[in-house]
C-alpha cells in the first residue's frame, strides 16, 4: 500500500471516529485554546508593569522590556514553529509549545528579579507562538483528509477570534487579576490553561503521520534550514532593536539588520529547503501582499489599543483597567464581524471594508479632543472593531488558499511575524509622538499617520485583481502554491 493510501485510510478513520463533521468541538477546542495563549499573554503584562517594578525594584522603564522579549520571541518563534509543525507534525509541535508555555509560567510565577522575569516572558512567547501555525497545519490536512476543496470558514473564523481578536481582553483580565491577586497571577495564569490545552490536545488531537526521510542530525538540520532559522532570528533581532530604540534610532543596529537581511536572502536563495522561501514571496505576490495588509492593518489597530488608550489616561486621568474596558466593545464587535465572514470565505469585499472602515475612523481620531463625550470615542473604537474583526478574517482565509499545505505552516507563522512587525511599528510611533507629553495635538500626529496607512492598504486592496473571485485551496502534487476560483458571487 503506498503512502497516499495510508493517509487516505487514516483520513477515513478519523472523519468516521469524528462523525459526519471532522471539525467537531473536541478536534478544535484545543487548537482555540492554544491559539489564544500568545495574544491574552502580549496585552496582559500591561497592567503589571507598574507593580513589577515596586516588587523588583527596578524603574517602570526597564520592566516594559518584559513587553519587548516576548514581541521578540514570538516574531522569531511563529515561522519557526511553522517550519517544525511541516517537518515533525504539528501535533507534537503544539504540545511542546504548550510544555513551554507551563514552565515559563511557572518560571515566571515565582520569579524573583527582572531577569528571571524576562526568561519567563522569552518561554512563554516561544510556547505560545507554536499554537497558530500549528493549528492551521492541522486543520488543513483535516479538510483535505474530508475531501474539501474550499476553506473550512467557520473553524478558521473560529482560530482567527482565538488567535487575534483575544488580544484586547488581556488589558481589562491584567487589570482585575493585578487587582485582585497580585502581579504574579498574570504569569500564573499560563499554568491552568496550559494543562486543559495539553489535556484536552494528547485526547483530542489525532497523531501526526510517521515522519518520513532522513533521521540523521545534518540532514534533520538540512531539512529544517537551521541557518536560515538562525539567520531569520538575528536579522529579525536587529530590526527589532532599532524599532524598539525609537526615537532615539540605532543606525548602526539598522545597517546590521539590512546587512543580515541581505545575507539571509542569499542563503534562501542557494539552500535546497529554505525557511523563508523567498521565489515563494517573488512569484506569489499575493502572498506578498497578504502580509503587507496584515502589517498595515495591524499597525492601526494596535495604535488605537495603545495610543488611545494612553491618550485617554493622560487627557481624562482613567486607569489603565478602566481604559480596556473602554475598548472591549470593540473586542465584541469585531468578534461579531469574524463569524459570519468567515463561514462563507468571504475575502475581497471584507479586505475592502477593513481598509475603508480604517481610513474612517482614523478621520475619527484626527477630530478627538480632551473634551469630547466618551459616546463619540466608543463609536471610534466600534468601527475600529469592524477593521480588526474584517482584516483578521480576510486576510487569513486569502493566507489559507494562497499556499499549499507543505508550506502553510510556515506561511502561517510568517503571517502572525508580519502583525507583530505592525504593532511594534505602532509601538515605535507612539513612543516618538508621545515622548515628551500625551497631547491632542500628538493624537493628531497619530491620525494622519494612520490615515495615510490606511489609505495605502484600500489602494494595494483595489488594485489586487486576484481577490476578485472567491478562492479555493487546491493541493498538488508539485508543492506549487496553486489556487482554484469559484464561480458565482465575487465577495
């Protein structure tokens, strides 16, 4: 019997276990739940820094480094564990990750110095930067197990709430569990879900196929282009760096970065398994561009959870925990907008609304004082929440059929590395605007800025003549990232 075969009967015998549905709650209960580690953990250590700094005595100053290690570790770590997911199966992927989620909590739970702190933060942004691409893996093997040609909209929905939209829940949970328990709950927090993430995935998650080929460490090594890893890591680190210097810039940091970059793509270029396969991005512009909408996106939306929320606290003298809640309409609303967009893999029309809803409300911004009722920010924010909850779910379904399925994992870590790229350039531009004082005429600054990104995100949209028709993943033999279009109604 050849491989094909075994694989088809194991697809059999895991839709027949799974019933007539193959993504029944217990196969995507998990993948949710992993998934929605990394972004409650990117927002939640906000409300803490304050209290981290009095435990550890150190300046408020130096504890948002904790923000930094785990922005870090997660923009190295997605793609990475996207490439191991292809190379060892996400499932065995997905439960280390979820391993290294429970130390690092724990790690950091009873850590005692800024140090140890920032150990925990580099584990747990490793760990959880392991749930999205590996639960994008397994759920596309399981819809070509089940014979589907179009994207399993509603599950994908599903992963993008969990991977993406959770992200604003971690400023208001910070500020109750700060409040209430301490600092130390918001690493503590990791343990419980840890365990019921790793429980529910040894159960729950069918075993990954025998890894075929090679077992030798060079040609493992080979195989999942560690230099190319390692050189993605350092050439990564740099631009990180120089964006995190802002608005005092490293120039020399910046050359390193670009030098490293240019190396990194002269080496993808030669080796035969490259990690970032950089003819991939070349040929498949839209690919390209899917990442360029996800960045720009991302970089609006995270100002407004950031910037607003500091321009709210300095100009109206709230909390930081009154300030989340401000914006959890937002969460709902955009929670709301994935679901329906989702299940009928909409694409186009969503990605449109996401860039034109964007320009809107940064319009909005621009018009905000000191004075203005709290009414007019909350309509703000809500149609902000239209952006977040339209540009997640377009561009993940368009990431999903734009590559095959020996290439999502990667592609799907890249993804997420190219929102991180969005919000930390969102970081960097608030830091320079707001560096001496929080002001309305800064926010305005803000507004314009966005206002611009988001008006070269609806032209990219526009032009993008391959978002015309709506897609459908066709796996071939080749590995070639091959699309096919349905006909009927363009979304």
């Amino acid at each position: 019997m050849t491989s094909t075969a075994v694989q088809r009967d194991r697809g059999k015998a895991g839709n027949q276990a799974e019933g007539r549905n193959p993504f029944s709650w217990r196969f995507v209960a998990p993948l949710f739940m992993g998934s929605t580690l990394n972004p409650i953990n990117s927002s939640v250590i906000a409300t803490a820094l304050v209290a981290i700094a009095a435990a550890v005595h150190v300046s408020v100053g130096k504890t948002a480094v904790l923000v930094t290690a785990l922005y870090l570790a997660s923009a190295i770590a997605q793609p990475t564990c996207g490439k191991l997911a292809e190379v060892f199966g996400p499932r065995r992927v997905f439960l280390a990750g979820i391993l290294t989620v429970l130390v690092g909590g724990l790690v950091g739970g009873f850590g005692q110095n800024l140090t140890t702190l920032i150990v925990s933060r580099i584990l747990i942004g490793i760990g959880t930067s392991a749930g999205y691409p590996s639960a994008m893996l397994l759920i596309r093997r399981r819809a070509e197990e089940a014979g589907l040609a179009a994207p399993p909209g509603g599950v994908l929905g599903g992963l993008q709430i969990a991977g993406t939209v959770t992200a604003a829940l971690g400023l208001p949970i910070g500020g109750v569990l700060v409040a209430a328990w301490g600092w130390r709950t918001t690493f503590f927090l990791n343990v419980p879900f840890a365990l019921l993430a790793l429980a529910m995935a040894v159960f729950w998650i069918p075993r990954d196929r025998h890894i075929e080929g090679p077992r030798n460490v060079r040609d493992i090594a080979a195989r999942i282009d560690v230099t190319g890893i390692i050189g993605f890591g350092t050439a990564m680190t740099a631009l990180l760096v120089f964006l995190f210097s802002l608005p005092h810039p490293s120039w020399l940091v910046l050359g390193l970065a670009v030098v490293l970059g240019a190396g990194l793509v002269g080496w993808e270029l030669r080796t035969r398994h490259p990690f970032v396969d950089v003819r991939l991005l070349a040929a498949n512009l839209a690919l390209t561009r899917t990442y360029l909408r996800m960045a720009l996106m991302t970089l609006c939306v995270y100002t407004v959870l950031y910037g607003l929320t500091q321009w709210l606290e300095a100009g109206r003298g709230i909390t930081s925990r009154e300030a989340g809640l401000l914006l959890l309409p937002m969460t709902g609303l955009s929670a709301l907008v994935v679901g329906p967009i989702s299940r009928r893999n909409l694409v186009r029309g969503p990605l449109i609304v996401a860039a034109g809803s964007s320009l809107v409300a940064s319009i909005g911004v621009l018009l905000l004082g000191t004075s203005t009722p709290t009414i007019w920010i909350v309509a703000i924010t809500l149609i902000f929440g239209i952006t977040l909850g339209t540009t997640v779910s377009g561009n993940q379904t368009a990431l999903y059929t734009q590559v095959t399925a020996s290439q999502l994992g990667t592609a799907s870590g890249l993804f997420r590395t190219f929102s991180y790229l969005g919000s930390i350039a969102s970081s960097a531009m608030i830091s320079i605007v707001f560096h001496t004082s929080v002001t309305d005429s800064g926010l305005h600054v803000i507004a314009l800025i966005m206002i611009g990104v988001s008006a070269v995100a609806l032209l990219i949209t526009l032009a993008d003549r391959q978002l015309r028709t709506q897609p459908q993943a066709v796996p071939t033999r080749s590995g070639a990232p091959t699309t096919e279009h349905a006909e009927g109604e363009s979304p």
